[in-house]
C-alpha cells in the first residue's frame, strides 16, 4: 500500500502501543546498590512521566508518555517486589552480593559481584544470580570448580 493511503497518526500510535517491559519471574533480590539504581530509575521514570504530562498536548508525542508509563510501571513493581539481600551463609563460600575471582582454562582471570537482575552489567563486572555463571559458582568455595561455558574454571578468591 502507498504511503499516501496511510494516516499521518499511524506511526505515533504505533509507537504508543508499548509492550510492557517483561518483569522475570525469579526472586527479586537486590543489593544495597541495586535497591539504590531501582529507587533512581524509578525517580527517573516518575520525572519523565511528569514531563510528558506537562507537555499539554500528549496526542503530539504519544510515544514519550507511552514509554515514560511503561518504565513507570516497570520500576513501580520491581522497585515494590525487591528484597534486600546481604551475603549470609559461611565464610569463604559465594553468597549472592559478594564477588568471585576465577581462571579459566586459558588462563584468563576473571572477577565478577554477583547481584540481582536489574543490577547486573557483565561489561562492568557484575552477573545476575539467576544467570549460568553465578548458578554454577553459588555455594562452591575457594579451590573448587565448576564448569563454565563448557570449560573448566577454579575459584581462587572471594569477597
């Protein structure tokens, strides 16, 4: 069909009918630092919904108040389900919050905190407790392995 057939409207409303953002199933544990990012973004999400209400006319930008709504929603609920967690359980074993030092077979030494969903960022080195990484590593302490990724790695710090 030809551009011309079509409404000017279209693609805003288009825009407008954000799916929600999925809300995972698991525990919503969090960090101090991860409770504090969902307190912000919720923050953030509540600013840019006032924002977009205040524009007057949100038939001209559908999408800003479609997407500040969603993130409100979003951070609304997990910021309402987290559950502060702090390492608990004996020492010298990986708790959720605490970082794990390992080699890999190649010789790689990596580190990684292990922390909730929405805190977690492996590019600055932090991993979700529900991902294959920290389910293989929980519970296991210094000197012991677990496969990674298909390869072999050893625990060499905790903290």
């Amino acid at each position: 069909m030809s551009v011309a057939f079509t409404k000017e409207g279209d693609s805003e409303a288009f825009a407008a009918d954000l799916l929600d953002r999925p809300i995972s199933p698991n525990p919503n544990l969090v960090t101090a630092r991860g409770l504090a990012q969902l307190e912000a973004w919720l923050a953030e999400a509540r600013a840019a919904y006032s924002a977009a209400q205040a524009q007057g006319d949100v038939a001209e930008d559908r999408t800003a108040m479609a997407r500040a709504t969603r993130d409100l929603r979003y951070y609304s609920a997990r910021r309402a389900s987290a559950q502060l967690t702090e390492p608990n359980g004996p020492e010298g074993v990986l708790h959720f919050g605490q970082a794990v030092t390992f080699d890999r077979e190649d010789g790689r030494r990596q580190t990684f905190r292990i922390v909730g969903e929405d805190e977690a960022n492996p590019a600055e080195g932090s991993v979700s407790y529900v991902s294959p990484l920290a389910r293989a590593l929980l519970g296991k302490g210094i000197g012991d392995t677990a496969v990674v990724g298909g390869g072999e790695v050893e625990i060499v710090a905790i903290g």
